[in-house]
C-alpha cells in the first residue's frame, strides 16, 4: 500500500513530547498585504462571458486574475506534449483514458499541474499531491497554452489577503468546507476510496483556485456561491489553519481526541505507571 | 509542645486511638496496588482545576456577541458557554493551563479507573468479600464515563456540539421512553438552549457528590476489609504483609500524589488538548468531519458505526438501530461487569473468602475470559477512529469499516485462547513467579569449578527492606510500644472479615492476636516476628527452611 504524501506533515504520531517547541504559536493573524503581482484580466485565452469573479484593475481588489504571458505558448506546448498529450491529446482535446481540457480555464490546469497531482501518480486512484514536475514558469507556460486553445473557464486567481476577514474566513470555512476537510483542515477519508485532501501543502492560490474549479469530488463555489471577497476570507482562514494558534502546546496533529486519547493513555497513564513501578514494590 | 488541644479534641472525640490504629495500618507494598491511586490523585486534581474553571465559566446558551482577544472569532454570534471557554482560554490568567490540566486529568482518570479494574479482575481481587467494592468501583467507571461526557460537552463548541446531538438521538432510541426522556432532559427539541445549564448542574454537582461519596466508601470499604495482598514468603491469608501506613507508606502515597500532579501538569502545560477556538461554535447546520469523543467513549462510538442499519419492529414499536450499540451494548456491558463475581461463583463453586490474591497464570480461564473481552472492547475502540486510520494508512473508509465488522468476532476468541494457552502454560511452570536463584560458580583449589544455587538475590532483599525501615525507624520508639500495647486490648473491631476464622485457627499459627493489621513491622493478621520482620535489617535470613514450605501456597 502506497503511503499518500503529505506534505504538511502534521498526522504524525505524537511521540515527542519534550518538543514544545510549537508551544504559543499566536501572531500568525496578519499574513500581510500581498502585493498584486499584475493587474488586468487580460489573458491569451481572449474575452469570456463569464467572468468568474476576475476583476480588473484594481491594486486592492480580493482576487485579480494572473496575466499569462503569449510569449510562453510555445514552451507550454512543448511541455504539454511531452508531459501531458498522451493521455489529454495533443491539443488537450480528450482521449479515451483523460477528458477534454479546451475551455477548463488556466486555473484549473495550473490547480492541478501546481499541486503536483498532474502527471497522475496512479490512474486507478484518487490524484495524490507530490512536488510539481514543472517550476512556476513551466507551469504558468502550460496554463496559457491550454488555456489558449479555448475560451472559457476561470484564470488564475491571486488573493489579496490585505482585505480579506480571518473571522468572516471562519465562518464561511466551518459552514463550506469543514463537512469534509475537517474543522481544522487536517483533510480525512471519505466514503468509497475517496478523501478529502489535507488543507496544510497548499498555497493561497490553490486554495482559490480549488474554490472556484471544484477538482475531483469536491464541488465547484462559482461566484454566485462566494464572492471574491468570501473566497479571499476563506483563504486567509485557511492559511491561519496551516499554522494555527496553539497557545495549548504541541498540536497533535489536529486530528482532536484520537491522537489526545493515545496521548492520555499511552504518556499520561503510561508514565505514571512508570512512577508507581519505581516507588512501588515489585518481589512478590 | 503544648499537646492541650489535641488533649481536648481526643478527650471528645477519642482520636487518639484511632489516630494511632491509623498511622500503624499495613499496606501491601507491589506497584499494581498503586494504579486505583493514580485515579483517585487525578479526581483530587480534576476537583481542583474544575473549581478554577467554575468561576469563569458561564453555563447558558443563550447567543453573545464574541469581541475576545481570538480574533477569527471576533464578531461571531456564539453561546455564552462558548465565548466564556474562549476567555477562560485566552484572557484568564492561567486559564488555559486549567483547562487542560482538568482535560488530561480526565482522560487520566478513567484510563487508570480501567487499568485498576484489570488488575482487580485478573488478580481475583474482586472475590468474597470484596464483591461490595467491585460494584462499588463499577459504578465509578460508569459515572466517570458519564461525567466525561458532560465536561466534553460544556464548551459547546462544534465538535462537542455534535456528540450531544448524538446522545439525543441514542436517548430517542430507547423503545417507548425514548422520546419522553429527551424531551424531558433536554427541555423540548434539540438543541434548546437548556442542556448546556442542566449539564453543568450534573456535571459539577450531582454527580462529583456521587463519585466522591462512592469513593470514600470504596476507600471505607478497603480500608476495612485490609487489602488484598500477592501471595508470598510470610504471606498467609491471615496476615497482611507490608508497610505501615506512617510514615513508609504515607509517604510513599504522598509522592505518587505529587508525580500525579506533575505529570498532568507537564501535560496540561506542553500538550494542547481540545482547542476548542479551532473548532468554533456549535451551530446545527454546520458539521465537521472526523469527529470523535474522547477516548473512554470510543468503545461505543466504534460499535455505533460498526452497527448494521438494522431497525427491528415489534408490538408496533420501530426499535431504531441505535438502540443496540448505544443503549442495549453499555446497559450489557455493565450489567455483567457488575455481576461478574456471582457468575464466577457459578462455575467455580468457590464460596471461600479470600486475602491472597491470584496471579492471572493461576487461573487460566479467568484470564481468557478477561482477555477476550478485554480484547473485543479493544476493538470497538479502535473502530472509534475508522476514518482516521483510512486516511491515515491511505486505505477505502469501507475496507476499514468491513474489516473492523469481522475483526470485532474473530479477535476476541483468538485472544481468549492465546491467551488460556499462555497462562496455562506458565501456571504448569514450577518456578513461575518465584524469585529466580543465583547460579554461583566456584572453583576450588585443584581448578575444579562446580556450580551451587544460592539465595535468590539476597542482596536486593536487603535493600529493599532496609530503605523502607530506615523510614520506619524513624517513628518515636513509645509510639511504638505505646500503639502494640493497645493492639492487644482492642477487640480487634478493625478485623472484620476473619474474626471466624480466627476462631478456627490455631493459635500458634496466628499468633497473640491479629491486631487489626496495626503492627508496626509486618506481620499484623499473623504472628509478630515470624519470618523475620519486614524492616528487620538482614531480611528473613532465619526462616528459609519454614518459608519453602509457605511459598506452596
């Protein structure tokens, strides 16, 4: 059986205890005004009907759409075709092992390629988050060549975090996202095989571009769903959640009473039995 | 020293005598006997933290705007027992380290409530005339349990929340009742804002009232019908072997009292346990997956889920199917535990009252009884956590689910025999449980080597006696005489469960008197002296030829 990587690393067995080190984790609130790194919503997949919640323009808006270059169609398509056409198609038109990508939207190309989970590890089961194959660039490259084959979909969303509310991000998280992703992010195992991926390996973008394309099972939040500004308070919150306030101690995983109850017995219990062995009597 | 007050105080009370009869008593000394203390310092901990909690923590459900130092709640419109957690957390002084403490050292509590029920049960301590307190300490399992519950819920946070809507529907199930009694407990429909009150009356009043009272009597009871005692060189039915209650096992009981502490300080300090400002308030329509009670409830959460969707109609009544795990499984569950010393006796025909405790290699079938079942709840318990493990291991949800359905029936028989096969295969070994001998090799003049048995760790013996007379011999010497003396003028009140026989026991076998277990060395339900004395410094170097005898037992 194949172990599912999980890059934040946080369901791990609890075993040290002397480690305190994450103890008094406040302060992570403020994740800082990030600068918009362009502005504009005009990309090389042309003009669409829908917006998907892109706006123009505006520096402090919650999500401006990343400007693929066109310049990068060329090396997109070479890396598509090496990496991406044998099962999608040369021109990501589909085949009989992948469906059709034409007319997706960069952001659900760049959700999956970015996160790793394109090219699949296994077609036979759900994609697995690993390192992406590609850099950014190669990314972003593969983004505009799909992307410009079609029109349609949603771009790239950066998220403004300078706006966005960690509290309302709460309550819009607990009610959308918690049912499978956990109240803490953490991810679990649904029914059938499937799961809900762990939150804490993703980047603001992902969690945006997750929102708003609905990869796998999860369902898509288009912007009559969510605004712009509940997805951007959403990411915050999930943000946060990566590194969460444990004013409490070490976090055990955030998995709640199954790894504390291991704790309780196996430390608690365990260590003081310890003790009762070393000052009790032992010989019969 | 001015002894006028305690003069007056005994002239009233007679303290004295009691007092002395008190600091004499004997305790077995073996480290299993100490488990049920690891319980009963965890309760005098979990009262302490939970009267700290009590004055900052507001009982209602009634709605609040939360405006605390936590700022992703800031705004949000929370139940006042949630946004009081929340300040208790982050705004109390020492509160969240309250908190904790009292969390950890509940599920401490219980896990050492459950490790002293085993010890309890695989020894045969629970035989006549202990069956009262075998009862007496089930019913402290059950109420802990209970009691567990009610505190997890308090915070009425999302997690919590949703094991209360849990236990409404169980409380539902029950056929006819079902709807009266919650509708009776929880005021109307759930959720109400009515339960979060009712529970913390429950939870700080009624029921720490009862598990104090029972643990007195569990105490009372105990220290009446002296302990149980492992069999042994100089240990005898009669006697209890050991170590006086002052000052060697004061404070002994002391220390462990302050490891106690300490270690569920570390805990509550290092280790975040239900951080209840991830989790967010209880709000009906909103959910979150993966979520588990704490530990000691995991056995019935797991046979919740293992439980096929099976409703039974009859009499006209649908009997819904969380009956059977959830009502029908605990009420089995604690019936037969409480019962356990009677169904016993139906096999074994025993009638007999014992002292001398068994060890579980003595009797295989109780061990494979205890371990089968031990093992059955075991994996209920696990199956607590059938979606954490699936995505732990990587592996389908509904593989785990199946595999936990068959495992419930094949691990518990499985268990049961290995383990009659291992203590009936330990109990035909001669030597087990003797203190293994010394293999000295001598060579004598010409370079011959031969190989002699000697004592079995004479050394360590001697040790181990001498640190604990050391503190023994500290107690004033007219003390001493002082407490034999009235020992054999008292009635031996103290003695309850062997005055009969007494009676029908030679005297030289026992000696002048039993004297209540009150010696201040060791041999206070046998003859004083024999076997060489507990804190006599050479250890029982006399009495080897009469002590093989005595270790047949």
């Amino acid at each position: 059986m194949k172990f599912r990587k999980k890059l934040g690393g946080r369901v791990v067995v609890p075993v040290a205890l002397g480690v305190a080190a994450s103890v008094g984790g406040l302060a992570l609130f403020s994740q800082g005004a990030v600068a918009a790194t362009s502005t504009g919503s005009s990309s090389t997949s042309g003009a669409n009907s829908v917006t998907y919640g892109g706006t123009s323009g505006a520096g402090s808006a919650p999500i401006t759409n990343v400007k693929l270059n066109p310049a990068t169609i060329a090396l997109g398509k070479t890396l598509f075709v090496e990496n991406c056409s044998s099962c999608h198609g040369d021109t990501a038109s589909g085949t009989s092992r992948a469906p059709n990508l034409q007319g997706l939207g960069a952001a659900t190309i760049d959700f999956w390629v970015s996160t790793g989970r394109m090219p699949l590890a296994d077609p036979t089961v759900q994609a697995t988050v690993k390192p992406s194959r590609f850099t950014k660039q190669q990314t972003l490259a593969i983004d505009a060549y799909v992307s410009s084959l079609a029109s349609g979909g949603p771009k790239i969303p950066e998220v403004n975090l300078g706006s966005a509310s960690i509290s309302a991000g709460e309550g819009l998280f607990s009610t959308n996202c918690a049912a499978c992703h956990t109240i803490t992010g953490v991810g679990d195992a649904l029914a059938g095989g499937v799961y809900a991926p762990s939150l804490y390996p993703a980047t603001k973008t992902q969690v945006a571009e997750a929102i708003r394309t609905g990869p796998g099972n999860m369902p898509r939040f288009g912007p009559g769903n969510l605004s712009n500004q509940q997805v951007a308070d959403i990411v915050k919150y999930v943000k946060y959640l990566q590194h969460p306030n444990n004013a409490g101690g070490i976090g055990l995983g955030h998995v709640g009473p199954v790894t504390e109850g291991f704790v309780g017995i196996l430390i608690g219990l365990g260590s003081l039995m310890i003790a009762g062995y070393w000052i009790g009597g032992r010989a019969h | 020293m001015n002894y006028k007050p305690i003069d007056w105080v005994d002239e009233r009370l007679g303290t004295a005598k009691f007092t002395r009869k008190s600091l004499n008593k004997i305790f077995p000394d073996h480290w299993s006997f100490m488990l049920g203390e690891i319980a009963m310092y965890s309760f005098f901990i979990l009262l302490a933290t939970g009267v700290f909690l009590t004055l900052f923590f507001v009982p209602s459900s009634a709605d609040t705007v939360y405006h605390g130092s936590y700022a992703p709640m800031d705004g949000h419109v929370v139940s006042q027992a949630y946004a009081s957690t929340l300040n208790l957390s982050f705004s109390v002084r020492a509160g969240l380290v309250m908190r904790q403490m009292h969390h950890w050292a509940a599920n401490v509590f219980i896990a050492a409530i459950v490790v002293h029920l085993l010890r309890v049960f695989f020894t045969g301590a629970f035989r006549k005339p202990r069956e009262i307190n075998w009862i007496v300490g089930s019913l402290l399992l059950m109420l802990a349990i209970f009691e567990g519950f009610l505190g997890y819920s308090l915070p009425d946070d999302l997690i919590s929340g949703t094991g209360i809507r849990i236990a409404y529907s169980i409380t539902l199930s029950i056929p006819i009742v079902g709807s009266y009694l919650a509708s009776f407990l929880f005021g109307g429909q759930f959720p109400g804002n009515k339960i979060i009150p009712r529970f913390y009356t429950i939870h700080i009043l009624l029921i720490p009232a009862l598990m104090a009272g029972l643990l007195g009597a569990h105490l009372a009871i105990m220290w009446h019908q002296k302990h149980t005692q492992y069999k042994g060189k100089g240990k005898t039915e009669k006697n209890v072997v050991g170590i006086a209650m002052w000052p060697a096992y004061a404070m002994q009981a002391g220390g462990f009292f302050f490891l106690t502490a300490s270690v569920l300080a570390a805990l509550g300090g290092l280790v975040q346990i239900n951080p209840i400002w991830l989790y967010g308030p209880y709000i009906p329509y909103k959910v979150s997956y993966a979520v588990q009670p704490d530990w000691y409830m995991g056995w019935l959460d797991g046979a919740l889920r293992l439980f096929p969707s099976w409703e039974i109609t009859g009499f006209g009544h649908m009997i819904p199917t969380v009956f059977f795990p959830a009502v029908l499984l605990p009420g089995v569950t604690f019936g037969l535990l409480m019962a356990w010393p009677w169904i016993e006796r139906i096999f074994t025909k025993d009638t007999g009252a014992h002292n001398l405790l068994e060890s579980p290699r003595e009797n295989p079938w109780r061990t494979s009884i205890g371990v089968g079942v031990m093992a059955f709840y075991m994996v209920l318990f696990f199956a607590s956590s059938t979606d954490v493990l699936a995505n732990t291991f990587d592996v389908s949800l509904n593989f785990v689910l199946w595999a936990f359905r068959v495992l419930v029936f094949v691990i518990p028989p499985i268990a049961a025999y290995v383990a009659h096969k291992l203590a009936a295969e330990a109990g035909s070994v001669e030597s087990a449980g003797r203190p293994r001998k010394a293999m000295v090799v001598f060579r004598s003049n010409e370079g011959e080597y031969t190989t002699e048995e000697s004592d079995p760790r004479p050394e360590l013996e001697f040790k181990r006696h001498a640190m604990h007379g050391d503190i023994a011999q500290s107690l004033p010497e007219e003390s001493r005489l002082h407490g034999e003396a009235t020992e054999k003028a008292d009635d031996g009140e103290d003695y309850a469960f062997s005055v009969s026989s007494v009676a029908d026991t030679p005297a030289e076998e026992i000696g002048e008197r039993p004297s209540g277990g009150s010696g201040v060395y060791e041999v206070p339900r046998g003859a004083p002296g024999s076997g060489g004395g507990m804190f006599s410094p050479r250890g029982p170097v006399h009495s080897k030829e009469v002590s093989d005898s005595e270790d047949e037992e």
